[in-house]
C-alpha cells in the first residue's frame, strides 16, 4: 500500500536541503534506497560475504545461495520462463551493448537494417550506431507523433524485411511516453527480426511480463528501482542467449580452459565473467521483494495519479510548456517541461535553494531534443514516495524562480 | 526561497549580460573558430576571434545556455577585446582560481566578471561559467600552433 508512511522506509528523504525539506523529484535519474534495501547490503556483507559458485566453505555456499535466489527473484519479478534467461551486468547501458556486440555482430551483415525511434536513451542509440558502422549496416530511425507518442503505422513503415534489429524504449525517460512495445515486437516478428526493449523506465514502475510482451531481449537497471547501482539485467530468450558467444573471458565464465582454446560456462553464466556483483544482486532482491510488498500495480497507478495531479497544476503556470503526452494515463511519472525565458539549468538551481531536486539538461537523448526542438527541458520524475504536497512544493518553487527572474529583468 | 543566497548568484550585471550579450554573433574575418560544448547539460559556445600579431583584435560568440554560461561569454568577449594573447590566457587563468575558490590575482581589474565571483559557491554551475573561457584558451592555443 502506498501511505503517507511509505516515506519513512527512505532514511535520506528526512533531511533539510539549503534550510528547506528535501523533494526529490529526480528517480527517473536514480531512485533512492529504502532501509529494507540498505540493510540486506549490510547484513550480507557483516554475515555472508565471500566470493560465489567456487568455495567449499559455507559462506562461499551461502554467497551463493543469496546470489543465485536474487536472480530467481528477478525471473519471477518479470516472469521469465527460466533462470538461464537472467544474466546480471552493470546496467541497462552494458546489456545493450551485449546485445549490439554479440548478437549483433553475429546476425548483421552489410546492408541489413537497425530500428530505433527519436525518443531513445543515447544507451539505445550509441550501440547501434556502432554496430552499424562495423557492420555497413544501415540505422533507421521511427519519427514520433506531435504529442511524443509512437504509432504503429509509423513503425510498420520502417521495419522491412532487410530490418535484423528493432530497439525501443517502453518508457521514456523525457516525454514519459509509454510505447506499445508488444506490438512493436509482432511487427519486428513478422519481419524476421528480433525485439530488444529498454526497460530502464519500466522495470520500476509497471509489471513487466516479457512472456507476455515476447520481446527478445528486455534490459533494465537495478539502481532506478530501490536498488543499488552496479547492477543491472538483461534477460534474453533461451534460444537466442545459448547460440550467442559471450563479450567477455575470464574467470566464472569458463567450462574447460586449455593452451589454446577454451570452452564456456551454461547459460547464464558464459555472459558472466568476472567475480560477479554479488552484493548488487542482494540489494537488487531485496528491492524487488520491497516493490512486491507495496504491489507493481500499486505503483502504477500513484504514478498515473502523480502525473495528473503534477501536470493539472504546473498548467496552471503561465508560460510554462509540458513535453510528452497530454493523457496522464499515457505517461508515467515524469513530467518534463521548460518555464519560457527562464533556462531549465537556472530553474533547478532556484528550486534547489528551496531543497527541490529535478534534473536539467538533455537527458542523455540529444536526438529526441532536437526533435523537440529545444537544447535542454527540466525534468520533474516521480516515484512511490513521492505525494501531492511534493507537486505542491514543485508548483510553489516554479512560480518563486518565475518571479524571481521577472524581478531580475 | 533563500533569495539571499541567489542573490550571490544571479547579480544584476550578469543578468544584464544574459538580457543584453555583447558581442554577439559570428566574426567572417577570423582567425579562430572554435565551438565547445557541455556535453552533460547541453551549452554550446561558437567563439570567433580575429587575432593578430599576438592581440585579439575583435571576439565574438554565438550560442546557447543557461544566465551564467551567456553571460560568462558575453563579459569573457569583453574582456579579451584589444588585449595581448598573453593577457587574455593571464584572464583565464585568474578566472579559473577565482571559480575554484583560490586567492587571485587582483592587480588586473576585472571589470565586470568580478560579478561572477558568487559561481564558485554554486559548485553545480562553475562549468557553465567557465565554458567560454576553456574555448578561448582552446581557439587560442590552436591559433599559436597552426
């Protein structure tokens, strides 16, 4: 349930920020970490910490135990068929390259075609352009409608049957839009290519079903859901991950190692080299118990609620432009804008006087700003315990840095 | 709000170099052309300067930012104007310790950057103030070198 409590499980939000209470308004760039998060990391490394899948002694066991139950935590988290489909990376950013540098260089030959859109993470763009240009592959791009939102037409459009890979944002981290990433993946299927979703957005804030949606590979990060940073998934279906050679060698990752040549681990440890983030992993399970004691639908529909109530009076601001979706029911908790006249680095540093913390700048998605037509927007993102009286706060601070610049001129 | 502290911050001058940039726009006859962004926030800065024998003759800038970063610009264009090379990097480098919080050398007067002096207390925004000065010492270097 989320209540006025769900605060006081998030020890940093109780404290004073320039003389006034701390808002963070800033989780789509990295949420922060409930006590139940921030325990499991010290209770493991005070009791169970030694390295994993190696030591006959029994915290090696019981390393191994925490490690290997975060990612059947993971799999239930998104319903993934089996726990061969989870392998833990750093990040979203790492998963997309895995993708890029092992299926991709495996499957994209010259001439054969890469599909993002206009609204993605410089994560989903960068890895593509790179393969691209190894491969003389050609990278096309799904143009947005006015309102930010991606059509089916546009996409049927683009993909042809030359396209190998279709990769799309489900929510994005500017305009909040949420895509319809399932039947993009239909669209991508019957053109023979395969369906990589960026879920970094999603994964905290909805119920993900990869079954459901069918994607190929989903990626999502650990640290913009209750966990810490460090840890990230990519889950990838069975069939693909096993035909796939890993990106990097070395120790954990080996079956047999010779002079010459060497052989792999199963799956999901040949994409796994090095001593794994254990302790990532713990703090990433405990996150995701923490996020299915309050409910994902629960989360959903706060946010929904956020979005309404944040866009219903930050309208009410004259001169004051919202990006993305008019539909609250659309988007999720983000809510990106631009106070006309007044820079967006300039807003947030007024609203952080005022203890108010929202990002300004581009967002790591240049193209989508071009696409806006505008060279940086301020971003106001909400998560679980976030509340009405924060949007008040929000409000109350851009009208103060409205005033306060009108003074100025 | 603590307008107090804000007012350290956003000084009148500054404001009136946002609202009114000197030297604004693109010099042809140049001999540096350089552009610089912030790759973190998204400032960009196109500097054009005509330099000769060893003094920046005319400056001009182009761009877009935040108060500070335009700002900074419009008053470092100002600055440089009608000074030796040698000066101009002397300029930077007193504006460099003075955004970093260090003692600086007061024996040159700094006009109207003086007023930039409240950035270094903004840890976040010294970057967009020091943006037209790194494509300054920049244009300028690549100029000796050519």
């Amino acid at each position: 349930m989320i209540n006025k409590e769900i605060k006081s499980y998030f020890p940093i939000l109780n404290q004073e920020i320039n003389g006034h209470p701390l808002v963070y308004l800033d989780s789509a760039a990295t949420s922060q970490k409930p006590v139940q998060v921030i325990e499991a990391l010290k209770s493991y490394y005070e009791l169970d910490n030694a390295n994993v899948h190696r030591g006959v002694h029994t915290l090696g066991n019981r390393a191994t135990e925490h490690y290997e139950g975060a990612r059947e935590k993971v799999r239930k988290f998104i319903n993934a068929n089996s726990m061969e489909e989870i392998i833990f990376l750093r990040g979203t950013t790492t998963a997309m390259n895995l993708v890029a540098q092992s299926y991709g260089r495996a499957n994209v030959q010259e001439g054969d075609e890469i599909v993002i859109t206009y609204m993605e993470h410089h994560s989903n763009i960068i890895p593509w352009q790179q393969l691209a240009k190894e491969r003389g592959a050609i990278l096309k791009y799904v143009e947005l409608e006015k309102d930010g939102t991606i059509s089916l037409e546009q996409v049927r459009a683009v993909v042809t049957e030359r396209t190998k890979i279709v990769s799309m944002v489900y929510v994005s981290n500017v305009l909040g839009t949420m895509n319809p990433v399932k039947e993009v993946a239909q669209i991508a299927h019957e053109n023979g290519a395969v369906m990589v979703v960026d879920g970094a957005q999603a994964a905290p804030h909805l119920k993900i079903d990869v079954q459901q949606l069918d994607c190929d590979f989903f990626a999502f990060s650990g640290h913009k859901m209750c966990g810490p940073t460090g840890i990230g998934v990519l889950y990838g279906k069975k069939e693909l991950l096993n035909n796939m050679e890993p990106v990097e060698f070395g120790g954990e990752m080996i079956d047999f190692v010779g002079l010459y040549d060497s052989t792999w681990k199963e799956l999901p440890w040949k994409f796994e080299g090095g001593t794994p983030i254990i302790a990532g992993a713990v703090g990433l399970g405990a996150a995701i118990d923490f996020l299915n004691e309050i409910g994902l639908n629960e989360i959903e529909k706060h946010e929904h609620q956020m979005a309404a109530y944040a866009m219903e009076k930050m309208n009410l601001i004259e001169g004051l432009d919202i990006y993305g979706p008019t539909d609250p029911q659309k988007r999720a908790g983000i809510v990106t804008f631009n106070l006309n006249d007044v820079h967006p680095h300039d807003v947030a540093t007024v609203l952080d006087m005022s203890g108010i913390a929202v990002r300004a700048g581009h967002h790591c998605a240049q193209p989508l700003m071009k696409w806006l037509e505008v060279s940086a927007t301020a971003r106001a993102s909400f998560y679980l315990y976030n509340n009405e009286s924060d949007v008040d706060r929000l409000v109350e601070g851009l009208r103060s840095a409205k005033e306060y610049f009108n003074d100025v001129f | 709000m603590s307008s107090n502290n804000l007012d350290q911050l956003y000084r009148r001058v500054i404001m009136d170099h946002y609202k009114t940039p000197r030297n604004k726009g693109a010099l042809e006859n140049n001999s540096v052309n350089i552009e610089m962004n912030n790759p973190t926030c998204g400032d960009r800065i196109q500097l054009t300067l005509q330099v000769e024998d060893g003094i920046v003759k005319d400056a001009k800038f182009d761009g877009e930012g935040c108060s500070i970063s335009m700002a900074s610009a419009s008053m470092m264009t100002q600055a440089v104007k009608g000074q030796e090379v040698d000066t101009a990097l002397k300029l930077s480098g007193i504006f460099s310790d003075m955004m970093l919080g260090k003692e600086y050398d007061d024996s040159i007067d700094l006009g109207d950057i003086e007023a930039l002096q409240g950035v270094s207390q903004f840890p976040a925004r010294i970057k967009c103030a020091t943006l037209a000065w790194k494509a300054m010492e920049k244009g300028v270097q690549n100029e000796e070198k050519s």
